[in-house]
C-alpha cells in the first residue's frame, strides 16, 4: 500500500524582538540643552578648588561668608545656595547631608571633564524624590565635581509643607518615582533672577564654626580638620587642650576650640535629666584608685602589691605588702597620704582589706569620698612565664 505524501511548509520563525532600554526623551533633551549652557564663567571656581581640594575626599562649605561660597552663589543667581561639596576623582554624584531634604531640595551638579577638560552642568534635580541609590548613581568621570544644594529663590518661607521648586516643574507635572530612573528635570530659563549677596540659612545638620576658626587661614583650617578626623572626632575642649600641651600655635589652639565637626553636632545625643554625675577630674590628688593584686615570678615567690593611681595624671605607685586591713591602712598613710595630702574620692573595690571599720574610720576622719565598684575588680594569680590569668 503506497502512503500518500504531503508537502508541508515550514512556518517562518521569527525572533523576538530585541527590548530597547526606556528613555525618558525629557530628561534626555534637558541634558542636550543643559550641555549647551555657557560655562565659561566657572573656569575661577574651578581654579580655586584646584587648590582648596585635597587629593582624595569631600569637602563641604556651608559658611556663606566663604570665597567659593559667594563664588557659586554668583554664578547661579536663580537659587538660594545653602551647601556645597565636591571633591576630585569622582565619577558618581556626591549625596547630600540628612536634615536637608526641606531646605535644600535642589541639586546641581557641575564638573570639569576628567580627559576632556570641559566644564559642563548636569541638569538641577530634586533628589528628596531619589533613593540612596539614585542620589549616588554614576555620573560622568570628572577630574574635579561641585555638587551644589539649595533652593528655589522663589520658595514661600511661610508655607508649612516643602514646596516643589518652581526651578524644577517648568509648568509640567512630575514624573512618577518608579517611571525614571535618575529622575531629573531640567532648568526653567523663564525663572526670574534675583540676586542674593549672602544666604541667610545654614543647614541645622552642618552647624557654622566660631569665628576664631574661620578667622585662620585655610592651611590651619585644614590642619585642625585633619587633627579632629584622624584623632576620632574629639570635643573642641579637648582637642584645644592638647594642642596647648604639645605648644602649638595660640591661634591654632583658639581656633580648635571654637571648631564645629558637622558629623559630630549630627551624631550627638539628646541631653538626659539625671540626678548627679561624676566630673572628670582635672587636678593631681582630686580622685585617686586603689587596688592590690597577687603577683608570682617565675621561681615561684609570691607577693602581694598595693597600687594608687591618679585618675587626672596618671601618676601611680605600688609596693609590696601584706593582705590585711592594718597594714593597708599604714601603707596608704606612708605611701601616698604623707606627701600627696589627703584626696577627694578614692575608687576601690569591696575587698576586704577595704571593708573594715578601720578603713572606714580613716577615710571619715579626713574627709575622703569612698567610690566603691560592685565586686573586686580582679583577684588571682598572673604569671611571668606566659600562663593565662586566673580569677
């Protein structure tokens, strides 16, 4: 039986069509015509933050009284600057500080091009509508980036709630945040221009310095910066202090003592309501701890040592005695009481040796203060020859 045959034909395949990348065309026109903006003028800006910068890290300018300040604040009349930051080698937008997405909703971006050495304006945008992501995303390699934050001139001061920037809608409504990916809108050019000398609002998450610190130079500003960083933010007090100690300069002492880190104001904790606190001491003799521990050599001696130490200049004594409460009575009387004077508060632990009306008799009689810890501190046996602590 000979099968009939069929002449099939095969069905044209056809692939699927390749997906384009989503373009947002307003931002892409925006960023055409902000290329096209005159930038001429910004050549000095640039010339000055050549010199300003440091060769790695941000730096941030909220002082209205500033150089650069007043030279950005010139050249982009139709916003009300309240911060600046830029720094070198950057290829990504520098995000702003928190405490300023009402203040500060704008952001413009200028940077000189790493290879072409072309000035160019990136479009304003208002970031507080971007996720940190956004607010970091990649920009263009630039040799060095000024990210400027400020507001619309235009802004009313007496409405409760943050405005749109009138700078940012041109007349058109915003776009929704998950349409767009950088979320960027360009310049009204119709924004009328009033010039402002000096800004009048610092933002409250970066406070201002005290004048003695802004009257120094930018080297010794830069020296005091560099000193609070890389000594793990200490308060201005203490930082002066010890600028005093080492015999610096008596304008760098004045100066550190009225810098203001905006990272530290920003971390700082809200004040508490106690009862009393304990003052750090600042004079020889004023609080003074006491403790004795075991101590074994190697030829197996066994000793027991007292050891006073001054809490305000670390100055301490030790000797070797007997665990007994008379004898720790006398030996504190010789080795320190006789030639120190008598101290305010004495730290020591509920040993023994310190809970004998004896001890207490002494320290009443001569007006001492007893700060007593919640156990001994350490009682046991520590080794020369390298063996582990026993408690």
């Amino acid at each position: 039986m000979i099968c009939p045959a069929y002449h099939i034909e095969d069905e044209e395949i056809q692939e699927p069509p390749v997906k384009k990348a989503r373009i947002d065309h307003e931002t892409s026109d925006s960023m055409k015509e902000d290329n096209i903006q005159d930038t001429t003028n910004w050549k000095e800006v640039f010339q000055e933050l050549q010199k300003e910068l440091p060769k790695s890290g941000i730096q941030t300018w909220t002082n209205p009284q500033h150089a650069v300040f007043q030279s950005v604040q010139s050249r982009m009349p139709e916003l009300s600057v309240g911060a600046l930051k830029a720094g070198k080698g950057l290829d990504r937008h520098i995000a702003p500080e928190a405490g300023w997405e009402d203040e500060l909703p704008i952001r413009q971006t200028v940077l000189l091009r790493r290879f072409s050495s072309q000035i160019e304006m990136l479009p304003a945008e208002d970031w507080t509508h971007l996720t940190k992501a956004q607010q970091r995303r990649h920009a263009k390699p630039s040799h060095i980036m000024i990210c400027v934050f400020a507001s619309d001139q235009k802004r009313s001061v007496s409405d409760g709630d943050r405005p749109v920037s009138n700078a940012l809608s041109n007349g058109k409504a915003e776009h929704p945040k998950a349409d767009t990916d950088t979320a960027v809108q360009e310049i009204s050019p119709s924004v009328p221009v009033n010039p402002v000398d000096v800004p009048t609002w610092t933002p409250v998450s970066a406070s201002v310095s005290g004048p003695r610190f802004l009257d120094l130079s930018e080297a010794d500003q830069g020296i005091v910066r560099k000193l609070h960083t890389n000594l793990g933010h200490p308060t201005a007090e203490k930082l002066a202090r010890h600028l005093s100690e080492v015999n610096a300069k008596s304008d760098l002492v004045s100066g550190a003592r009225d810098y203001q880190c905006a990272s530290c104001a920003e971390r700082v904790k809200p004040g508490l309501s106690t009862p009393g606190n304990l003052k750090d001491p600042k004079e020889f003799n004023e609080r003074v701890s006491i403790d004795g521990f075991e101590w074994e050599s190697n030829s197996g001696y066994k000793a027991y040592v007292l050891h006073i130490l001054d809490d305000a200049t670390r100055f301490h004594l030790g000797q070797r005695t007997r665990r007994e409460s008379e004898v720790t009575s006398r030996l504190v009387k010789n080795m320190w009481f006789q030639w120190a004077g008598f101290p305010k508060q004495i730290i020591h632990d509920q040993g023994g040796e310190f809970m004998t009306q004896e001890w207490k008799d002494l320290l009443c009689q001569n007006g001492i203060q007893p700060l007593l810890t919640a156990a001994p501190w350490q009682r046991g046996r520590i080794e020369r020859h390298g063996l582990s602590k026993r408690c």
